[in-house]
C-alpha cells in the first residue's frame, strides 16, 4: 500500500494525539509516584527504518523501569539533525528532575 506525505501526516497526527493523552494521565499519576535515585534516559531503535521514523525519547526510573516523561520526535530518515535532535529531547527530558539530585544516565 502506497503511503502520500499527506496520508502519512495525519498518521502522525493521530499517534501525537493518542501519546499527548498518554502523558497526560501519566502527570497525574506521577503526583503520587516518587522515583528512585537513578533516572535513565533511552530511546528504542528501530530495526527497519523507513522514510520516516517516529521515535518515542523516556526518561525513567532505573530501579522500576516505570516511565517518567517521553518525547515524540519524528524524523526523516534522510536527514543529518538526529544527533542534535537526541541532544536537545535529552535537554528536555532531564529539566524537570536537575534540581533534585537525581542521577540521570544514558
């Protein structure tokens, strides 16, 4: 089946929608949930990449493994700016937990 940019968007469209709810409940759970000492910060590979590949970015408790916060990042399989991307969801995702003396790995 031939996917159109404009097909593929709206694909995209729905998976940020459904994911931005997801963290919404998860904020509210987290109120209650206090983590470990150790944060870790990692992203899932794909094992076949495509024109496009949606990545998902976690930073979560070490010792549970129970996901803090995530980032959706889609990124064109042809371009350069994956790295600096990475850098800047690590950025994003490690804010919110620098002041309390968590130590966050990669």
């Amino acid at each position: 089946m031939l996917t159109t940019g404009f097909d593929m968007m709206s694909i995209v469209f729905r998976i940020r929608d459904k994911f931005r709810n997801f963290l919404q409940v998860r904020k509210n759970v987290l109120k209650q949930y206090i983590p470990g000492s150790t944060l870790t910060i990692d992203e899932p590979i794909p094992s076949k990449p495509g024109k496009y590949v949606i990545t998902i970015f976690w930073i979560r408790d070490s010792g549970s493994s129970y996901p803090l916060k995530g980032l959706l990042y889609l990124v064109q399989e042809r371009t350069k700016r994956k790295q600096s991307s990475g850098q800047q969801c690590v950025q994003k995702l490690s804010l919110p937990f620098e002041k309390n003396n968590y130590n966050i790995e990669l």
